[in-house]
C-alpha cells in the first residue's frame, strides 16, 4: 500500500520511504497529467525525503521540469 500526502492526517509523523515516494511521485504524473494539485502533492512527496538524499535532488529537478512544461501548455 503506497501512503500519500493526502492520506496523512495534519500532525501526522509517518514518513514514508524513499521507495514509496518515488513510487507516489511517478504515479502522480502516469497520465501526463501535469496540474498545480499535482504539483503541489509532489511537492509534498519530496518534503518526506532527507535534504541530503540524491533521491530528493532528482526528484526537485524533474518537478521544476514539469512546472516550466505545466506553464508553456498553459501560456
């Protein structure tokens, strides 16, 4: 069962694994559907990881990629 951030309650402290974030992030945007709800749940995701944690740097790139794309389609 993957956790996402919706499924947390507000104070909740389960963190979820690098894993399962990565899992959650890449199901976010299966169906290429890039809007600001999923965007703003990614960013939840990568709030989960470590700061030093090379997952969390690829995963700040490939967010700031989807937003520039999320603009260009929406300009």
């Amino acid at each position: 069962m993957v956790v996402s951030p919706s499924d947390s309650l507000p104070g909740d402290t389960h963190l979820l694994t690098e894993s399962e974030v990565e899992r959650s992030f890449n199901r976010l945007f299966k169906k290429k559907e890039i809007n600001a709800e999923n965007l703003a749940k990614a960013e939840l995701l990568i709030d989960q990881l470590r700061p030093e944690s090379p997952l969390r740097f690829r995963l700040e790139a490939e967010l700031s990629q989807l937003r520039e794309q999320c603009l260009s389609e929406n300009s």
